[in-house]
C-alpha cells in the first residue's frame, strides 16, 4: 500500500467534512464549528493531491498558484467590509466557475492529446466549460452591480432575446459537432478552436444573463451563480473521473438551488420571472409616481428633533432596517438609539424582511455585528401583526419592502411580494437619503401616507441627531 | 457505460439527495453564511486544478494551469474566511464588545 492508494481514502474524509459542514451551518450553535471542519476537510483533500501521480510535474506551478491565490483571497475576505459581503461571495463564486472552466479545458486537451475524444467526458467538459464560464462572467457583472461599478438598472436593449438565443443555438452547435466527433471519432476542425470558440460564446451568455436584471435581484442571481459553479465542478468531476469533485460540486448545486428558491419565494416571484422579467427597467415605476403625486398627496419632512419627541413619547418602537443602513453602517448607531429608548422604558424591536439587506439574513448579520440580540429581531411573519400596536415603525435606509402597492397594486411590478406592514403603525418615520426609489427602481406610496413623515439624511447621521436629541431631552 | 462512470453517476444522484436533506432545514438567519459557506465548498475545484495545471507541455498549458490553481485557491481560502467572519458575528453574547 503506497502513498497515492491513500489518496480517495483522504477524498472520502473529505466529502464526509463538507456533509458534516453544510449540516453545521444548519444551526446558529454549530455553524462556526460546521465552516471549520469542512475547511479542514478541504486541506486534508488538498495535501493529499500532493501526492498524486499527475500533480508531481506541476508542483511549482501549483504552490505559486497557491500562494497568489490564497492571499488573495484572504486578503480580499479580511478587508471587505459587512455590507459588501454579497458582491464578494460573487466574487469568490465566480472566481470557483472560472477555475471548472479552465480545469475542464486543460483536461479536455489532455485527453485530446491522448488521442481519445470520448462520447461521456466530452459531454461532462462541455458542460463544466459552458457553465463554469457562465457563472464566471455573470458573477463578475453581479459584482459590478452591487459594487455600483455598472449601472444596478435593469439594462436591457432590443433585439435583446434574438442575441440571448442566437449565443445558445451557437453554442449548441458547437457542442453537437464537438460530441459527434466524440461518435465518429473524426473531425474537419481543430477541437481547441472549438473549445476556444465556445468558452468565448459562454463568457458573453453570462454577461447577456446577468445585464438585464436589476440590481435588486442580485442577491438571487449569486444564490443561482453560486449552484451553477457547483454543477460545473462536479462536472469537471466526472470529466476528471473524481468522486470528490462529483460529491462537493453536486452537494452545492442541490444546497444553491434550495437557497435559490427560497429567495425567490420571499420575493414572490418565479426564478423565470426574476432571469427574464426586467425588473427595475419597468416603466410603470414612471407611471406609478405621476398617478400618486397627481392625486394631492404630498411627502411631509420632518427634523430630527421632532422625530426625537415622536419616538421619546413611544411606548412601542418597531425599526424597519434595510440596505441603507447598511450603506451607511448605521447599524451601531441604531443600537445606541434603541439603548436609549430602552432606558426610558420604551419596547424597541427590529422588523427583519426575508430578503433585508442584500440576502436572506444579511441584515441579522449586520445588527448581530452591532451586537443587537437576537430574541429582539422578528420575522416578516412575527411582526407583521404588532404594527398596528406600534405607536412608531421607524424606517431606516428600507424601501421596497416597505412599500403598499405590494398589496395593493396589482399594476405594480412587486405586487404580491411580501412586505413588512409599515403602514399599519401609528406613525411611520422614514430615514432616507432622498426621494430616490429604491433598488427595484419603484416608487412608494408609504411615503405619501398621512401618518408618514421623512426625515431626510444619511442613516448613521440621521440616526446619531435623533439620539443627541432625546439624550438632550433626557 | 464503463464501470467507472456508472459508478460517478451513482455518486452524484446520491449526492443530490444528501445535499437536499442536509440543507433544507436551515432557519433563514443563516442563508447568508450557508451561501458562503456552500461557496466555498465547490472551491474543490483547487483539486481538480492541481491535478490538471501541468496536463498540458508549453507555456499556455501552464498559464492555464497557473490561473486555474489561483482562481481555485481564491475560492477555497476567500470562502471560508469570508464565512467565518460573517458566523463570528453571531458567536459574540451581546453587550460583551464594549
């Protein structure tokens, strides 16, 4: 029994880290523990391929590729900021997709240089190649958008299916001549050509992807991204003929694609309509603002020191927490405006929407990094019913989730999404930078409520007078 | 089929199911960390670039090779520090960090 024998042993101990991993992140106790076994799981699987027969010309390659790479990463995963945390899982996700691309070309052309062009790992490379490529372009698009480096609109142009079909059918055809030649055993053109033609083609269909969706549906696509890089790993597994890379790449294509739904369910929407449905390009946000504004309302601005004396004669607070404030990095000055509310002895709790922040529990992340308790964040489903009971939901940096025409407006592009209800407390206050719409490019009618007033600002400033000023009233 | 596929073909179905069962059940506080987390798990991909970044003689092949093992590498150690950043929020009692 040799060294390398050991090899798949190593690979299984490694699978069974990554099962035992995901199932620690299952649960709030477990998770840290849970993301350092599967680590571990991966070092021991990546020291074990040391000793593998093919790795032994390469070492200095791969060590350099190592080293880069890993400080990279670490250095990229130390310095980015909580609220940046979804365009980086984007990046890193991407960043995964390239490297099946590439895996999946360098071993097809090993292959090719033995002389075989099978049927099955033709099939297996193709796919890992086009998928891997896909998810590594469309995640650097989604970085831009969420990074504000491209336009977070929904950019859409005409002619936009044609050009969408026309990269598929290009592809295909590729393929099929690529995979026939895998039969026939006999091909007119070079097959690196081919391969080289399709990874271009796949790389511009991630880009065609992910540039018509806006910038409110990020979180979706990287979730999607993410489980598309899982089935090109495995992919490049089955090309590779290695179990580990099957087991770990299928194991987070089935979790992406769970997550992928979920997020989609939170925002009421089909994975369809969220891929094709132009969300934010609509125009029925324009035409929504002139049908509200034309009938009379008009938005009521208020200081920080009458917001001050509303929340000071509280006795029940809900905040509403959303991007915003996660922009601003408000989330330890909202603390400090519940700390001070609570020692008057008003009843602060914090209204999270499935889908706050960026992703499904961002935002607890956020205010658990401020050090806000848990058992004073509710769910959508919690707190819904005690708004009424409110006397003040204070708004800070939310929008779309807040808005009413959710349940009201059939002609509004998130009609039916769930929302918090907002507008069913006493008074609602809504820290905001300005009248901007939000992220799906909507306009609110909360803001026209009676009951609504806006206190116009950057969160963490916002936030920060209002505390002074109930400390000054104190 | 060759014994050696079937037997890759076995694995992934089974792994399908393992991967819904064991993921299905997590509260939605932990999607987040669970994405990263799951993120950095395909970052096994490192393997297969390992095992591949000297498959092709010449300087492209190594190029190739090369870029495959930083991308791999990015993903595996970005992935696991960013979520261990993000699950150290959640380990802190509150009120400790003053």
């Amino acid at each position: 029994m040799t060294v390398e024998t050991l090899i798949p042993l190593a690979y299984l101990i490694a699978a069974v880290t990554f099962i035992l991993g995901l199932k620690g992140l299952s649960s709030p106790t477990t998770a840290v523990m849970g993301n350092r076994i599967a680590a571990a799981g991966m070092l021991i699987a990546v020291i074990a391929t040391f000793f593998a027969a093919e790795v032994r010309g390469g070492i200095p390659i791969i060590l350099a590729g190592i080293v880069v790479g890993g400080v990279a990463g670490f250095a990229g995963a130390r310095t980015v900021k909580m609220t940046a945390m979804p365009q980086m899982v984007a990046l890193f996700n991407g960043a995964g997709g390239g490297a099946a691309a590439l895996v999946s070309i360098l071993e097809f052309s090993r292959q090719r240089d033995l002389g075989a062009l099978e049927f099955g790992p033709t099939l297996a490379t193709l796919l890992a190649l086009v998928i891997g490529a896909v998810s590594f372009s469309g995640s650097a698009i989604a970085f831009g958008k969420l990074q504000g480096i491209i336009t977070p609109k929904a950019f859409r142009y005409a002619g936009q299916q044609v050009v969408t079909a026309a990269l598929v059918l290009a592809v295909g055809v590729l393929s099929f001549v690529l995979l026939a030649a895998g039969f026939t055993g006999a091909i007119a053109v070079e097959p690196m050509l081919i391969i080289a033609a399709i990874t271009l083609l796949a790389l511009v269909f991630g880009v065609a992807l992910v540039l018509p969706i806006g910038g409110a549906d990020m979180p979706v696509v990287i979730s999607l991204l993410n489980a598309y890089t899982g089935l090109a790993v495995a992919m490049a597994g089955f090309t590779l003929g290695n179990q580990l890379l099957i087991v770990a790449g299928t194991l987070v294509g089935a979790s992406g694609t769970i997550l992928t739904r979920l997020m989609s369910k939170a925002m009421n929407r089909s994975l369809g309509n969220v891929l094709f449905g132009a969300f934010g390009a609509a125009p029925a946000g324009g035409a929504a603002t002139a049908a509200a504004t034309d009938d009379g309302r008009s938005i009521r601005s208020i200081s920080a020191e009458d917001a001050a004396i509303l929340l000071g004669y509280a006795q029940n607070v809900i905040v509403v927490p959303g991007y915003g404030l996660a922009v601003a990095q408000a989330q330890h000055s909202v603390r400090e405006l519940a700390d001070v509310l609570e020692s008057k002895g008003i009843n602060v709790r914090y209204a999270i929407h499935p889908v706050a922040g960026r992703m499904p529990g961002h935002m607890n992340v956020l205010l658990a990094e401020a050090n806000v308790p848990y058992d004073k964040l509710f769910d959508m489903e919690q707190i819904n019913p005690e708004f009424p009971r409110a006397d003040v939901a204070l708004v800070i940096g939310a929008n779309d989730v807040t808005n009413p025409a959710a349940r009201s407006n059939p002609g509004s592009p998130i009609y039916g999404m769930p929302i918090l209800d907002v507008d069913k407390a006493q008074n609602v206050i809504v820290i905001k930078r300005s009248m901007k719409p939000g992220f799906a490019g909507i306009d609110n009618d909360l803001y026209l409520d009676p009951k609504t007033a806006m206190l116009f600002g950057d969160a963490k400033e916002a936030v920060g007078k209002v505390v002074q000023e109930l400390k000054r009233a104190a | 089929m060759s014994g050696e596929a079937i037997v890759a073909a076995y694995v992934f179905v089974l792994a399908i199911f393992v991967g819904f069962e064991v993921i299905s059940k997590v509260p939605s506080t932990l999607h987040t960390p669970l994405m990263s987390g799951a993120n950095a798990i395909h970052g096994i991909v490192i393997v297969g670039a390992m095992l591949v970044a000297s498959a092709i003689p010449g300087p492209l092949g190594s190029v190739l090779g090369f870029l495959a093992v930083v991308l791999g590498t990015a993903n595996v150690v970005g992935g696991f520090v960013v979520t261990d950043r993000m699950l150290a929020m959640f380990k802190q009692r509150p009120g400790k960090r003053q």
